[in-house]
C-alpha cells in the first residue's frame, strides 16, 4: 500500500485535533452555602401606636377589722367539766373586707356602768392563730372556756352575777358588749374562771 502523501496527513491529523478541543466539559455553577433571610419585623399601621399589656399590681393588703367594724354574739354554750364552753363570733358588719389574728380580749361586766368583775380571760392557743379574713356579713369565732364560779369557795370567790362580757377584738382598745342572762363571775381576780383561744375562720 502506498503511504498518504504528508499533506493529507497533516490536514487528517489537524481535523482530529479540532474535533478533541471542541469536547470540553461542561462547567457548573459554584454552589454556596444557604443564605437565611430574616423575616421583615412587622410593622404597624400607619397611625397606629404600640402598646403593652398592663402589668397587674399586687392586691392592697386588707386593713385589721376595728371595732366598729364587728358585731360580738356568744352561741353554742355547752356544759363540759365544771364549764361552759362558748363559740365566740365576729360579723363583719360594714361594707368592707377586713382581716382579724389572734385572741381576743374578754371581761365580766355588771351594774350599768359596766364595771370588770374579777380577771380577764386567759388566752390560750395563741399560737394556733392565722389571719381570717372577713367579707362584709362574714364571721368568724374563737372558742370561750367560762368555768363556773360555784367551783371555787365562795368566801375567796366573791360570786357576783354579771351583766354580760366586754370584748375586745385583737389590736383594739375599743370595746364590744355582749349581754349575759345567768352568768356568774368572781369578784377575786385570782379566781381566772375564763380562756380563750384565736379567731378562726
């Protein structure tokens, strides 16, 4: 076989080296990492004013009940070793809530003066005592321990029948009076025929 003259060979091998750099690969777009995109704060309307939710404020605390805030009853009386044995109750009559702690004062009266026969009430439990409040019309008691005066001899007891008691709820040196029917005290302060223990709700 006869060669190829070079001139052809030079023009085969030129066409084969076009068709080899026309082959490029294909390029691709660099990636880059996602872009996060904050969302657009909101705005308001045009106008409009922004506003907040009010912060409620701590309740007032309740003011202690006065005097003239209560009305005093005894009820319940029931006889037990040698006593009787008294619910001694607060109503709240005014027109506002108020709270009461503690022991209330408690004396015998007679005679239209109101005159203290023998010793105040003992108290007793004092540490028993929580804060009750009271609504307007709400009561509350304590209990009354009232022994009897035929109990102690009657030259050193001095029996007196007595009018009624003089309360005093806690904090106040403004009194109640609770008429009594029957109730016998001893004119001897030694003779403590009484105890009474916190209000409770």
């Amino acid at each position: 076989m006869r060669s190829l003259p070079a001139a052809l060979m030079v023009a085969a091998l030129g066409l084969l080296m076009a068709a080899c750099g026309s082959a490029t690969p294909a390029r691709h777009a660099p990636t880059s990492a996602p872009t996060h995109v904050p969302s657009p704060s909101p705005t308001a309307s045009p106008g409009a004013t922004a506003t907040t939710s009010p912060t409620p404020s701590p309740a007032a605390a309740l003011a202690s009940c006065t005097t003239t805030d209560l009305s005093g009853a005894l009820a319940n009386g029931e006889g037990a070793a040698g006593s009787i044995i008294y619910d001694l109750t607060f109503k709240n009559v005014s027109s506002t809530s108020c709270t009461l702690f503690g022991n209330p004062g408690v004396s015998m009266v007679a005679g239209s003066a109101g005159t203290q026969v023998g010793a105040a009430a003992t108290f007793v439990n004092s540490a028993s005592a929580t804060t009750v409040t009271l609504t307007p019309g709400q009561s509350a008691s304590a209990v009354l321990q009232v022994a009897q005066a035929g109990n102690y001899p009657s030259s050193s007891c001095g029996i007196e029948t007595v009018a009624g008691l003089r309360v005093y709820p806690p904090g106040e040196t403004a009194s109640i009076f609770i008429p009594v029917h029957n109730l016998q005290g001893c004119r001897d302060s030694n003779a403590k025929l009484m105890q009474v223990g916190p209000i409770q709700s």
